[in-house]
C-alpha cells in the first residue's frame, strides 16, 4: 500500500424529505446570500424548486440564481455565474441537479473569488480559495457530491478538462434518493455506468496487496450489478435508488482508491466522445471501458481474472486463466447491454476515420513514449486501437 | 434504507513515516500548546516518544505529557488530564497509542472545557464542546481514531460506559502501520476480533435492502479474515498490517453503519467482562459475540445464512438453511481460536455463579421487556442465557 492522506469532509444528508434542510444547512455554514444554480426546467416542473426556494425563504437567506446548466457543462455558464456572485455579492453557491451542476458550480465558486480567469485551474493552477459549496443532489453518477472535482468543457475549443481542489469540495450534500426517480432510462443506465467505472478505474492498479480497498471497490461493483437492473424494472424502487445513491458516493470520495496507483484512461478517451459527439458521459464510458480492457488485459491480465472471478462470480479456468479474464470482461458487456447502454462509438456518431483526431485531441498522448494512463501505460497508437476496439 | 447523517472530517495521514508530520498537523490545526498522552513506556522503548516530540519541537510547539494510560482507561487518569489541561492552559490533546489512549484523550479534551464533572458526559450529557484532538495509532482495534466515541471506566464502581460527541472526534489521525509491527500476538488478535465485531454490530440489522452497506461491511470482513492469519504468521508483513489498520478505520467511521438499526449487544455484555475481569476488549468480544449469534440466529436466522454464504462462503443448504447458518457460526468461532483467541469466560476467571451479576450490572437490561439490543430484543434472561453459552 503506498502512503496517502485521506479527508472527506463533506456532510451527507441523506433519505426522503431532506431537501427541506436546505437553508437550515446552508445557514450554519455561514451562508447568507446564495447562488442557486441549476440546469433546465425539470427541478421546477417536480417542484424541487419550490420546496428549495421555501426552505431558503425560512431561513432567512436571500438568493439569486442561474439556470440553464447543460450536460457536459461549458465554460460560458460559469463567466456568467461568476460575474452574477460578484455583482450580487453572493456568499454561498448551491448546485442542484447531477454532475454537471455540481462541476459548474464549483467552478463558479472558484472563479468568483480569482483575479484571473477561472480556466487557468482547468489548466493546472492550484485552487487557492473558492466560495462555500453545497449540493442537492438529483442524479447518482458523477459522484461530484462527494469529490473535489470538477469537470468543464470550453465548448470554443471542445477541450473538456478536469480540475481538483480541497476548497471545491461541497460543505454539504443532500441526497434524497426519491429526487432520481423520475429520471429517464437511459440517463438512470449511464449514471449507473459512471458509477462502475469511477470504481473501476480505482480497481485496476498496479500497486499489490490492497486487499482492503480492492474489496470496497467490488463492494460497490456488486451492489451496482444487483440494484441497476432492480431500478430499471421499477423505477419508483425507492429502496434501490437509495443503494446506487449512496455507491455513487462511495465510488469517487477516493475511499475505493486511496494507496494505490489510478488509471483513469477511460475518462481520458471518453471526454473525446463527450466533446465531439455530445456522448451522455456514462454511455461513453459504457463503449471504451470495455475497449480498453480488451486492450491492456492482453498485456497485463493479472487483476482482470480477480475482477472476473470475484466482482462477476466467473468460474476460474485454472488451466487457462486467459478465458476466465475473457469471461470477465464479457459479463460486464453483457451487463451494460442489458441495461440499455451503447456498445459502439458508432452510435454517437463517430467514424473510423475520426480517431487519429479523437485520440490526438486528448493532448496528453505521446507519439513515441507510453506516458497515458496507468495500469498499462499507452501511446498514441494504442489510443487509436482503443477506439478502433470501440468501433 | 433509513434517513441518516453521515460525516466522517477526520484527516489520515496514512503510510511509512507520517508521525513525523505531527507537528506541521497540529500547527496546521491551531494548536500551541499540546497535551502528550499516551499509556506505559512502550512508546519510550520503540523511539516513537523521540521522533514525535521532536516533530513537535520542529514545528515551535510546547507540550506537557502525561502517560499511564491502562487497558480500559480509568476516569482517575482522566481527572488528572483535566486539572493538567486547566492548569498549563493546553490548547490541543495528542493521544499517542490505541483505542485506550485515544479515549482517554477524548474525555479529557472534553472534560477540560466542562465546568461539572466530565463522568456527566458518560450519564448521558451532550458534549457541546471540547479542546481539538489529534492522534498517532499505535493498535489496529477500536477505531477511535475515525470515531466520535469514547468508553472509560469508573474504577470506583466498575462500570465501562460510552459517549459519544461530534466534537471529540480527532481532526486528524497518524496511521503508520509500522508502529503496530511490534505488538505481541495476543494484542493484534484481540484487535482484530475488535474490528471485526465492530461491523458484525452493525451487519446483524432488521433494516432490509441495505445491500451498500452489507456489501461494505462484507468487504472489510473478508479483508480481516485474509489478513489477520498472514499478519500473525509474519508480525512484520508491512502490507497486511496496513490493510488491518485501514479496515479498522472503515469498520468504526460508521460507513458500515448508514441507514440501518444497529445491535450492540456484545459490546454492552463485553464491557463486564473488561470491568470485572480485565479482560481484553477483543478477546471478550471473541467468546460474547459467537454466544450472542447462537442465540439470536435460533430467533432470527435469516441475515446468518447471508453472513455464512458472502462472509465465510459456506455452501447454502437450500433444503436446511438452519445448517447453513450453523456453518457460518462455526466458522467463525474456528477463526478466533485459530487466531489465538479464548473460546469460554472461564479463561477470564468468570463462573457460572457470577453470571446473574454480570447481566444486571450492564444496568439497561430489563427483567420483564425485551429492551436490549437491536436484532433481536433482549430481556435480562435472555442475557444470562448468552453468558451461559459463553461459559
């Protein structure tokens, strides 16, 4: 196990009804006026919005806010909302929504407080500062809730980039599992999907005997395989949503990957998918994941037959260990088709001839070392076959 | 899933050399002057003493020490950490060892800044404040270092009581899996059984559909039946030590917990057996606990046979699951005394003659109502009849 430091200080509210805590919340942490920033209209035709905005009322907070938040968030937005907090001298930002509220928002709370402009994060500056962040979380995928994370696409330059930062971590989240509810299939599968890889890309590491985190990383893995289909059959499963809520936790406040080496190739090549195609995230992850362990378990089939045998209950092929990782990896396909997700990145659009672009636009790629990603390292032409893979 | 709050803020620092961070931690934290408790002079022996007061010096902190902290920590002890806080104006409490240390620390930080006697916090009192605690883990057991408890006792009256405050949590805690390479066999055993049980407390619930948390609790299960025989085989496998000593944060930051009754039988009936008889908390825990489980499974054997399939993968018998959970008892027992640890609380001194003693003195048991416990309800026969199976 390598060394490490820990914290995850976030205080979850979780369970129905709990929205109503909002500004009780949001009040003891200090906050007075409040950025309530959200996507499209669907919070206001549920009445989220109202039950928000009333508990807001209660407390005594004064507010300002910012709809319009679209998947993948861009970077247009957060000038926006930046420009709104230091107009309104707005003291606490609240996302409500999945992901992509949450991202935006944290970057809002970063820029508003910065002299410069808030992309330099994205492109490596340290996050000094930023305002309080809390959440209302109505979609269990990015595990942003619980993170220090934050992703935004500069839809100029269809860079989509990730930035980290103690100070960006939400305060508080609330996660009342009946606000998913309502959520279409597909977008309840990609979540679910998000949710697996966060874990998965936490799994396969070079680092040995983790036995501690490798089994927390299959806890999750398993209870998203028993739920995920539970939730699609039945979408009013409160008792199903409420275990995948929480997994989607669990999977990205890092406990699953702490003293190991990460790999997060997939996400790498996925933002491409996301970027050019406008792919939903999970359903991205859902194409090159697989892909991608087809590729590197040919190199490195060590951790693939553990995931076979452990996460997916595959019989062991103790003479020829190659098929029980082939087996693995197959089930988990079989298991993303099932719950409706796509198995080519044809779907999203792309072409053949589109991957010399999709796998040079990542930028972080060498030509001629291996310098991508971490279980197997890669290079730009294994990056290409990774996506030919995904064809 | 039930409603819950969930916030876990402690900071680890976790690996090969982290208590040479104590003082940057503590400095970082606020603190000044510091008060160095910590229990006999094993801490002297190891150089751990030096390394750490000398971080402490590095970083331009002043401390005063007070050490002789026992097994089951005594209020005497406590008193005088409180008058030693008092009177050298101690900003800061650093508990340097296990589950003992680490609590008596908790209740001097909160006795400090009390103005009655700090035993009212262990009557029932709520802890409004309390000076901030920091900790370097020298035992894989309790779990104190993640915790928002304490347990001490009174001496003067034998009983071993509990508290608990969000405010004596540790804001960080130092966790070298190093320091514990020099434990005697019997020690890091009971320890483990401590770890364990801590998540069988909490596996044993009437809560349904809690398959996050279950999956949880399975996974940190599985990694202490892994790795506490490796751990005893070999004291200085680096690696097993680590994964004990993280799984012993995860079983007791009540991540396991989450969202479903909990049942603390055994440790409420553990707690006589330290007070009476000194015994280890963990070897106590490992005759209490497989007692408890005869007698609650024969009551309500459904979760038994999910521990005796997922935990110990017994193989179910779908025609006699009452087979099945018998097995998954068995197996457990067979693992403790595999490990070292004393099947009978005649190996403390106890006889058949104290037991009536024993069960009343836990004080919260009823003669006439099932009120004890969780999974199932006790009444004070029924607790004398779990003693007797432990004899």
């Amino acid at each position: 196990m390598l060394n490490f430091s820990f914290c995850s200080p976030t205080h979850f509210e979780f369970g129905k009804g709990t929205e109503k805590e909002t500004g009780a919340l949001i009040a003891r942490f200090g906050g007075k006026k409040i950025l309530l920033h959200y996507g499209g209209g669907s919070i206001k035709k549920s009445g989220l919005y109202d039950r928000v905005t009333a508990s807001l009322r209660e407390s005594g907070l004064a507010f300002v806010e910012l709809g319009g938040v679209v998947p993948n968030p861009e970077s247009g937005l957060v000038y926006k909302g930046i420009e709104l907090c230091r107009k309104e001298n707005v003291d606490f930002v609240l996302a409500v929504g999945g992901g992509s509220a949450i991202d935006s928002a944290k970057a809002i709370a970063a820029g508003a407080v910065y002299d410069g402009d808030f992309w330099d994060f994205f492109e490596g500056k340290t996050i000094e500062k930023a305002l309080p962040i809390g959440v209302i979380l109505t979609l269990a995928a990015a595990g942003s809730e619980g993170s220090s994370n934050s992703v935004v696409t500069n839809e100029k330059t269809n860079e989509k980039r990730g930035c980290y930062g103690e100070v960006i971590r939400p305060l508080f989240s609330i996660l009342n599992p009946e606000l998913t509810q309502t959520l279409p299939h597909y977008q309840t599968a990609a979540g679910a999907t998000d949710i697996m890889v966060h874990v998965i890309e936490r799994y396969f590491s070079n680092t040995k005997e983790v036995e501690i985190t490798d089994r927390l990383c299959e806890a999750v893995l398993k209870t998203m395989i028993y739920e995920t289909p539970r939730v699609l059959e039945n979408p009013d499963n409160y008792e199903a949503r409420a275990n995948i809520m929480w997994a989607g936790m669990v999977a990205h406040n890092n406990l699953c990957g702490v003293g190991r080496e990460q790999d997060w190739a997939s996400h790498g090549m996925e933002h491409e998918l996301s970027s050019f195609y406008g792919a939903t995230h999970g359903a991205g992850l859902a194409v090159i994941c697989p892909a991608w362990m087809k590729f590197v378990s040919r190199v490195n089939p060590a951790k693939f037959i553990q995931f076979a045998v452990r996460v997916w209950n595959c019989q062991m092929n103790f003479e020829h260990p190659e098929i029980t990782v082939r087996d693995g990896i197959e089930q988990f396909e079989n298991f993303l088709r099932k719950i409706g997700m796509p198995s080519s990145i044809k779907e999203f659009g792309a072409k053949e001839e589109d991957i010399p672009k999709l796998a040079r636009h990542i930028g972080r790629v060498s030509e001629s070392e291996k310098n991508f990603g971490g279980y197997v390292k890669l290079n730009l032409s294994d990056v290409e076959e990774i996506y030919r893979l995904a064809l």
